[in-house]
C-alpha cells in the first residue's frame, strides 16, 4: 500500500465521508486527463505532417496516453475507494 501511496498521491489524501477532499481529487485527475489530451492532440497534429517524425510520435504518443489514460482511471477509482472507506491505510 505504501508503494500505491507514492503514485497516486492524490487518491490517498481523500478522507473517508469528506466529499470536499474526493471532489479535488476527481478534479485533479480529470484536469490531468484533459491537459495530456489535448497536449497530445496537439504535437500529433503538429508533427502528423512530417511523414517518417509523424509516425514516430504518433506511437509514442498513443503509448504516453494510455499511460495517462490508466493513471487517472485509477487514481479515481483509488479516490472513492478511500472515500467510501474500502482501504485500509
């Protein structure tokens, strides 16, 4: 759990029954979420038109996404876990 706690910072700081704390987690992952979307978004655009580059990024930028993708899934699920008090810290 201790190991948990060093990546997903956020999720543990969520009290049990303090809606306040589980609202700024759930804000912090989707603001992340979205950043890195549309950060993403933006350099596959930029270089999509460069054809040997565009291809290059293209993978690493999937695979950085997916990366993203599954932080912040389970960072909010890691969240309401705790609110609901399902973990023990």
């Amino acid at each position: 759990m201790d190991m948990l706690k060093k990546f997903f910072p956020f999720a543990f700081a969520v009290k049990e029954k303090d809606s306040s704390t589980l609202i700024k987690s759930l804000v912090i992952h989707i603001i992340a979420f979205v950043v890195a979307s549309v950060l993403m978004w933006v350099v596959g655009f930029v270089t999509g038109w460069i054809p040997v580059v565009g291809a290059l990024v293209g993978i690493v930028l999937k695979l950085v996404g997916i990366v993203v993708d599954v932080y912040a899934v389970a960072g909010i699920v890691l969240s309401v876990l705790n609110y609901c008090g399902m973990l023990k810290n």
